[in-house]
C-alpha cells in the first residue's frame, strides 16, 4: 500500500457540500497557506452507483487516509446510510478525526455532533481556514500522542490558539 497522505472529509452532500467546495477553494488559493490532499481526488463516484460500488470506492480512499474530518451541519447526525458509515471507518482504522462546526461552534456541538463520536478521541474546531488548517497540521501527531496515554473524548483549541491565529 502507497503511504497514507491524505485527508477524507466527510458532509450531508445535499446540504453542505459548497463547505467542502470552499475548503478546496481555499486550497487552489494563492493567498493562503491552507493544504490538505484531498482522499476524494483517488477516484470519481457515479451518482447513479449502487450503495456497494460507492462504499468500495470511499473504501480505497481511507486506505490512502491518514486524518478524517467530518463536516458537521444541521443534519449530520441523522445520516447513517453513508456518513455514519464513514465514521464507523475512520474510527475502526483509528484515523484522527477532526469534528469541524458549520455553524462557528467552537468546541463540541452536542446537539449536531453525531453520538457515535461520543467517547471517542476526536478534535472539534469551528469551520474557518485557519483553525481547520491548524488542526489538518497537527491533529495527526497529537492524536498519537494522546491514544498512546489512553485518552479519549472531546478536544478543542482555547480562545488562546484562535487568537494567535486572529480569530
């Protein structure tokens, strides 16, 4: 297997896919240092596909996986055909997993986070280039870090670490 260098991001596709589209605007930017290699570039899916042709495909993009971010928006609790799938993967393959907050939350988002993070190691930003690009950098190692210590539970950047970023 190739090394694991990219990033899965997960989303309600019928609500919130223009976050996900910004975050590869931000990307494409000249004018920002924002990066992250996208696990949803290794293959195109077909709208049309059947429920275990797109899971075979998403499949073959956590394997070159190495941080999975979850888009939470209103809905995003409520999706198990394929979201609540890809959590359930990324935490069986103990991916890092970056909750990030579509509405500016800054810590975790009881009322939208789906509960089948509940428990698990997980890093929740708010949705913002700065922040989210903090976290792309260096959740990976401290997520590690942590697990080797046997912590769990809900992790979050304080008012401090926005701040150096101008947040």
């Amino acid at each position: 297997m190739a090394y694991a260098n990219k990033t899965y991001v997960a989303f309600d596709a019928d609500n919130d896919i223009h976050y996900y589209r910004l975050m590869q605007a931000w990307k494409e930017s000249e004018n920002t240092t924002f990066d992250f290699h996208n696990a949803h570039d290794l293959n195109k899916l077909m709208g049309d596909s059947q429920e275990e042709t797109i899971k075979a495909k998403l499949r073959e993009r956590f394997d070159n996986a190495k941080l999975f971010v979850l888009l939470v928006g209103e809905n995003t609790k409520y999706l198990y055909k394929f979201v609540r799938w890809e959590i359930e993967q990324a935490i069986n393959r103990n991916l890092p997993i970056v909750v990030v907050n579509l509405n500016g939350k800054r810590s975790k988002d009881v009322d939208r986070c789906p509960a089948i993070l509940n428990d698990v190691l997980t890093m929740h930003v708010s949705f913002n280039q700065k922040i989210l690009g903090r976290a792309i950098n260096s959740w990976v190692n401290e997520h590690y870090r942590l697990k080797a210590e046997g912590k769990s539970g809900d992790y979050y950047y304080g008012n401090q670490v926005y701040g150096s970023l101008g947040l």
